[in-house]
C-alpha cells in the first residue's frame, strides 16, 4: 500500500497510551482494527439498531451492518486518495461502539437522564468503551489503540467535554476541539463516510418497510435523477413487480456518485491547500468533502428522510416505547443498583475516585450498562424489573 505524504502512517503513530511493542505481522493500525472486531461492543452491534428496532425485520440495517457498510465505502475512497486503508476501516468499525439500544430515541432519553450527571454522548462512550470499558488485557483496561484511532472515533465532543478530556490526557484526543483545528484524513473520510451510508440505507430500509415509496422519492433529486437514468437505460424496470431491482439500482449508481464527487472535490482541495504531511492537514479547514452541488442535494435528502421516514407516526410511536425502556431502567437500576450485575458493582469505587464528582460516578456507571444493551436485552431487562411487556 502506497501512501501519499498527507497520511497517517503507522511507523509515525502518536502511539498508544500504554505503550506496547509492535507486532511482527501487522501494523499498529491492523492490530487495533483487529482488536475492535474481537471486542465485545463490536458483536453487540448485530442487534443494535438504526431507525427500525431489532424486533421489527431480520433484514433491516443493524449498527454492524452499517459500520460494515462505512468501513467499505472508506476503503474505497482511501484506497483512491492514498489514504492509510487500515486506519479508514479501524475507524469506521468502532464509531459507533458507544451507541446504546434504540438508535437515537435511546441516547437522546440517556442523555436526558444524565442531564444533571454529565450528560451523554455516543461519540463520547465510542471512546469511554475503547479506552475504559472493555476488559480484555491483564495489564489495561479498554483495547489500549492508537492516537489516530482514538481520534477518528472520537468524533464529536462537546467543550465540557472536551476539557474533562484534556485533563486526563494533556494534548490528546480531544484538544483538537479546544484549539479548532482538525482530524486526520482519515477520520474526516469516515465522517463522511458514514454520511453517505445512512442516507443510502435508510432509503433502502424506509422503502423495504413500506414508510416511504418510490413514488415519494420522486421528488428527492439526489435520488430521482439515478432512478430515471436506471428506467432509461432499463425500461422493464417500470414493469410491476421490478420495484425492488429499481430501488437497488438507484441506490447504487446514487452511491457510486457520490463517492466520485468526493474523491473529484477532495482531490481539487488536496491540491490547492498542498498540505506537507499528516500533522499540516490539522491546521487546514476540512479537506475531505463533497462538492457545492452535491452537498445541496445530499442536505435535501436528509431533510426528505427527516419528514417522511424519521417522523413518521409508526417510527415515533416506537420510539416512545423505547424511551419509556430506557428510562425506567435508568431509574430502575440508580435507585436499586444491586439490579446490576456485580461487576458493576465492583467498578463503583473505583469510579468515585476518578469521578471529580464522586455523585456522579453511580448514574454513569449505569448509563454505561445500559448503553452497551442491544434492543432485545434491554426489553427483556424492562421486562424483568418492571413486568411490562412493550415493542412487541
């Protein structure tokens, strides 16, 4: 793999916090890739959802399915771009490690049960699961990856945050929020990156539920444009009972655009801002992107999927039952922690101490517990402690 100047490469990574020797056959960038599939947050993320819950079809989108989904699409552009390939799919794999059950019903209810304890921030617990919470290694908790991993996973981080942060770690991961400057190329790829799939997919998943149809997306140019270029070029599609190879053929030449616009618009930025090296890319504006017309056409699509699919009344009605989930647990397991598994108990002292509020460190141990749930152990536990029954 030939890397252009502007990459991360692994013989000059920041390192890792505790340091390690390399090892013989890969490089640090492989290694932290491969103890992210091996991780336990990873295989928890087959039945954890996006839009649709985990009990409503075998055959949506799960927040694996669609890491796999980032991880491919970055490799494909990286690959172009002579980014590291390695470092992409790390990345794409464990951003969304922190995601609890539920999508986005589910952390913005645990963020609101946080609210006096922190808060909550799924980029955060990306984080908080990879340097912390899994527990693997004799010597250290969490995977123990690089600098530019850690970076790239990190993706969002508020100010609060982001100075907790810099205090524990001086000049780490999140000071680039302190000081306004920028990720790797990398980590900026897999941002967009994972832009681009949830759009394509939540098309794909809304279409297959019936929320939203074809006819619909009629008026979405993003969309539209590939779909007639598709009956053009293949006129049975219009035929009844071809809506499904319709559907997947516009996605794909939808995709296939946009990772074109990027690699056409990131190459022309490459080549203006002529950055040196990795380290000159942070004191840039945002290099990897799309062009002016294809951003306006992919804002219009999420504005499309927001309407019609994210606000949908059967979306929303799920959603106010996978709330309720999450904070009758949250309540359930604050006031009656041995609800907990004991392991859970052991980590409270330890956290008080590293806790600058120690009254703080029970409701985060919890938010951490139930954060790492997939949909269905989350409904099962409601089940348990409360002897309701809902999303069935």
């Amino acid at each position: 793999m030939t890397l252009a100047p502007y990459a991360c490469d692994p013989a000059k990574s920041r390192g890792r916090r505790y340091p390690q020797p390399p090892a013989p056959t890969r490089t640090d960038y492989q290694r932290d890739r491969d103890r992210i599939v091996h991780s336990t947050a990873f295989r928890r993320l087959v039945y954890k959802t996006q839009v649709f819950l985990n009990h409503e079809g075998d055959l949506f989108r799960t927040r694996l399915t669609h890491s796999l989904e980032v991880a491919q699409l970055g490799r494909s552009v990286a690959r172009t771009l002579g980014l590291n390939e390695d470092l992409v799919e790390a990345i794409a794999l464990a951003h969304d490690l922190g995601h609890t059950p539920f999508g986005h019903a589910g952390q913005d209810t645990l963020n609101a049960c946080m609210a006096d304890f922190g808060g909550f921030e799924h980029n955060l617990q990306s984080l908080r699961v990879v340097d912390h919470l899994e527990e693997r290694y004799p010597e250290f908790d969490g995977l123990n990856l690089t600098f530019e991993t850690r970076e790239g996973i990190l993706k969002h981080c508020s100010r609060q945050h982001a100075e907790q942060l810099e205090r524990a770690e001086p000049n780490g991961v999140a000071q680039r929020f302190l000081a306004r400057t920028q990720p790797s190329l990398e980590a900026q790829l897999c941002n967009l990156a994972d832009e681009i799939s949830y759009n394509a997919h939540d098309i794909d998943d809304g279409v297959r539920s019936g929320l939203i149809t074809l006819e619909q997306l009629h008026d979405v140019p993003l969309f539209d444009d590939f779909r007639q270029q598709t009956l053009a070029e293949f006129p049975q599609l219009q035929d009844k009972g071809q809506g499904r190879r319709l559907l997947y053929e516009s996605i794909r030449r939808m995709l296939s655009a946009q990772v074109y616009d990027v690699i056409n618009a990131t190459q022309a930025a490459l080549q203006a801002a002529a950055p040196a090296d990795a380290d000159a890319v942070r004191q840039l504006p945002p290099i990897i992107q799309f062009s002016a017309p294809m951003r306006e056409k992919s804002q219009a699509l999420k504005r499309f999927l927001l309407q019609k699919l994210y606000r949908h009344p059967q979306v929303l009605q799920t959603i106010g039952q996978a709330q309720q989930v999450v904070r009758d647990l949250f309540e359930r397991y604050l006031t009656q922690p041995n609800n907990m598994p004991e392991s859970h108990h052991r980590r409270l002292a330890t956290a008080k101490a590293a806790e600058p509020q120690p009254e703080h460190a029970l409701p985060r141990i919890v938010a951490d517990y139930i954060a790492g749930m997939t949909d269905r152990f989350a409904l099962r536990e409601h089940e348990r402690l409360t002897g309701l029954r809902l999303l069935d």
